[in-house]
C-alpha cells in the first residue's frame, strides 16, 4: 500500500506544467496499491463534484514516504501526471 499526494488542476490549452500546478484547485492524500488504483479513488470522489458541469482536469500524484525515525520530512517521489476525463456516462 502506497500514500499519495495528489493535485488537481484545471487542464489548461497552452499553460506550461509549473503555471497548470502552481494553484490546484484540490489537494489530497490517498492510499492505494498503485497509481491506478488511487486515480480510480479520486475519479469515484470526483464524479459528483463535476457532474453538472464537467471541466477538463488533470491530477498529478507523488509517493510519499514517511520520514524514517517517525519524525521529520515526507518525501515525495516523482510525479505520475494523468488527465481525467468525463464522459456522457459520468
């Protein structure tokens, strides 16, 4: 089982990556077994959210390691970027 942070951002045309995670509009922390799984978890949270009027989004996460005496830093692992897409169905 794998901690996640996680960001989501508004999928902007032309905005550079630093600009599109500079403000998220949502911050999180999830737990899963892999990236799938915790995209799937925050898709699930999300879809009300969005369902009236659906925006085009991405989410990014980075493992995060807990510090090793208990005490201290997270650290954070490279960051996995992934769209989110609505469909008719959502």
């Amino acid at each position: 089982m794998y901690t996640y942070v996680y960001y989501i951002a508004e999928k902007i045309p032309g905005a550079m990556e630093m600009q599109r995670f500079a403000h998220p509009i949502h911050v999180g922390i999830v737990s899963a077994s892999d990236h799938e799984a915790a995209y799937t978890a925050v898709l699930h949270d999300l879809r009300p959210t969005f369902a009236d009027a659906p925006q085009e989004l991405e989410v990014r996460f980075e493992v995060v390691t807990a510090p090793r005496n208990g005490a201290g830093v997270w650290r954070h692992g490279k960051p996995i970027d992934t769209d989110i897409t609505f469909t008719s169905a959502d």
